[in-house]
C-alpha cells in the first residue's frame, strides 16, 4: 500500500507521459538526478534544442532553431519524512537554451506578449503525502493533461497540441493551473487525482490561470487486463457560458498489443475552444512502435468542430532514437489539413535532448 501512494505522489508532482500500452520510453519526464543535497533531495533537468521548419498555406515557410515550448528544464525535488506522513516539495523551470528566453519569439520587444526572462517556472509545489493519498498546493499540471496524454512530441514543435491533434491551453493537454489544491491516489488497479483553482486574482501581472473554482479531475484504470489501461478526465472553466460554466471531457484507452507495440485512442468534447481549435470534438487515434533503440510513433487525428468549414485533419510521425539512457534524437512530420478555406499547417522538425 506504501509504495502504491508513493507511486502516486510521483505521478502528483512530476512530469509524466503515457506511452500506448505503458511500454517505456520516456522522452518527457526526467527522473533522473545528476546531484544530492542533503537527505532525500534531488537536482534533476534536461536540455533539448531543436530545428523547426514551418508553413502555412502559401506562404514562405519559416525555418528556427529554438525550443519555445519549454522542453528544457531545471528542478529540484525532496521527500522528508515526519513520521506517520511525508512532506514532498517539487519545482521545476523551463527555459530556452537556443535563444535565451523562455517564451514565444514573435516579437522582438519585450512586452507583456513575450516574456524575456530565461528561466519560466512549469511548476512548484509542497504537500503531503498520508494514508490516503498526496495533497498539495502550489501549480500543477492538470489531471486533464497527464491522464492519457500519448504525444511523445509534447513541447517540441511536432507536438499534437499545437496542429488540433488534440487540445490546448489550461483546460487542455497543455494544463499547467497556478494556485490550485490538488489531491491523487493511487488504489489497486486504479488512480484519481482532482484539482480546484483556489484565487480570486485573475487580473493584471500576477493573475492566476485559472480562477477560483474552476477545476480538473481524472479516473485511469490499468492492467484489469494485461496491457490495458483507459479512463476519463475532464477540466472545468466556470466563468464560461455567462458563468453557467464549460467543460473539455476526454475518454482515453491504450493497449499493448504485442511486447514492443501498443495503441492508443483518444476522444475529447470540447466546450472550451484552444488556440489552434474550435469547440467540438477531437478524435485521435495512435500506435507506439519500437524497433531495436528506436521508438516510431504514427498519429492520425480528426477535428469536427462546432464552426461550419473548420473540420480538420492532423496526421504525424515522428521516430526518436534513443543514443543512450540520457540521450535521444527525434524527427518528425506533423500536418494540419483544414476543410473550406482554411490554410494548412505543415511542419518538419529535428531535437536533440539530454536528461540529467
């Protein structure tokens, strides 16, 4: 029972991502601690550079070495014991080692639309982990995001998030939430974790990204059956419809078909409209393939949205391999196909990443 909580309290603080069929080979979270201090503390990151190349419609395609959506990171991480529970404390930066600045480079002023600090913090957290689970407050990534998140090219320019593959923003698959409570457990075959937003300042340079209120939950079952793992999550925003509020709802399943091959599915109700969306649904379906050190992943998504003419089509592949335990390299294609007049989104992209 002590480890299945510990198990939890990892999955509660720490980056993780799904692979089809819980097979591993994990490209986005970083486990692994170069340094101690004291007892039970860890220093751990990783560092990941990549080539873009992007286009849009008929336009000039737009060619960048950078890492814009964080992949590079720099944390620290302790568990100290205090006797019947555990205090467990995480935080974690993300930075951009090819430009030196955290955020977006469509501007070159530094305003409010880009943030020109090198260092952006993705989470900080303390809580407490008992008998019947972790607690915690601080910013999290959302139960939303991590529960049947499958996309190995999270935060690199391939991502699925950023074509309509799936969604996007804090109510969706890329749910980091400030000022939040959050709990998980973990119990047999099952894990639940739920998250409230817990400020009121939702305005000016220290606001919050989710409001009081507002929340996220998830239910994942595995192994039920060898290989098997499915369950629902949704984010919640309720300031939305004239405060009546709105929900993204997603099911998820994956499957281990064979020892180096696994599927998955995907299948989000959108409310809440993204950046790269509309609301309607999302239906995604997947395979993770190894292949000696090399792991291929094949994405086929469909957009129906609620707006005439926006439906789409999102199609990637991608193959990472990986040099060493700490080390891999990924290439890929990813492609938006919008219906009507919309223009298509293409993008080729080359990474290289280092955990530490």
């Amino acid at each position: 029972m002590n480890k299945l909580f510990t198990a939890a309290a990892i999955l509660a603080v720490s980056s993780s991502l799904a692979f089809a069929g819980g097979h591993g080979m994990d490209s986005h979270s970083s486990h692994a601690s170069a340094a101690k201090s004291g007892s039970g503390v860890h220093f751990f990151g990783r560092l990941y550079v990549g080539y873009d190349n992007k286009t849009t419609g008929a336009a000039d395609s737009i060619d960048n070495i950078r890492d814009n959506d964080g992949k590079s990171r720099l944390g620290i991480k302790f568990k100290e014991n205090l006797g019947g529970m555990s205090l467990i404390g995480h935080a974690e930066w993300k930075f951009d080692i090819a430009d030196g600045t955290s955020g977006a480079d469509s501007t070159t002023a530094c305003t409010g639309a880009r943030d020109c600090r090198t260092f952006d913090l993705h989470v900080g957290n303390l809580g407490f982990l008992t008998s019947l689970g972790y607690i915690g407050i601080g910013s999290f990534e959302s139960p939303y995001k991590l529960m049947g998140m499958y996309d190995s090219n999270m935060d690199t320019a391939l991502a699925l998030n950023n074509h309509g593959g799936t969604s996007d923003g804090s109510f969706g698959i890329a749910g980091t939430w400030d000022s939040t409570i959050s709990y998980h457990a973990a119990m047999g075959p099952m894990e639940i974790a739920y998250m409230r937003g817990m400020a009121d300042d939702v305005g000016g340079s220290n606001a919050a990204n989710v409001a009081k209120g507002d929340y996220a939950f998830g239910l994942k079952l595995k192994d039920i059956m060898p290989g098997l793992e499915f369950g629902f999550a949704r984010s919640h925003d309720k300031s939305g419809a004239s405060n009546y509020g709105t929900s993204n709802d997603k099911f998820f399943a994956s499957f281990k078909v064979m020892p180096n091959m696994g599927v998955f599915y995907t299948n989000e109700d959108l409310e809440i409209a993204g950046s790269n969306h509309g609301a309607g649904d999302i239906t995604t379906m997947g395979t993770h393939y190894t292949m000696g050190n090399n792991m291929i992943q094949l994405v086929y998504a469909s957009g129906n949205m609620d707006t005439a003419t926006t439906d789409y089509d999102t199609v990637s592949i991608s193959n990472q391999m990986n040099l060493s335990k700490s080390t891999n390299i990924t290439i890929g294609y990813t492609r938006k196909g919008i219906e009507g007049a919309g223009s298509a989104v293409r993008t080729y992209g080359l990474g290289l990443l280092h955990k530490f």
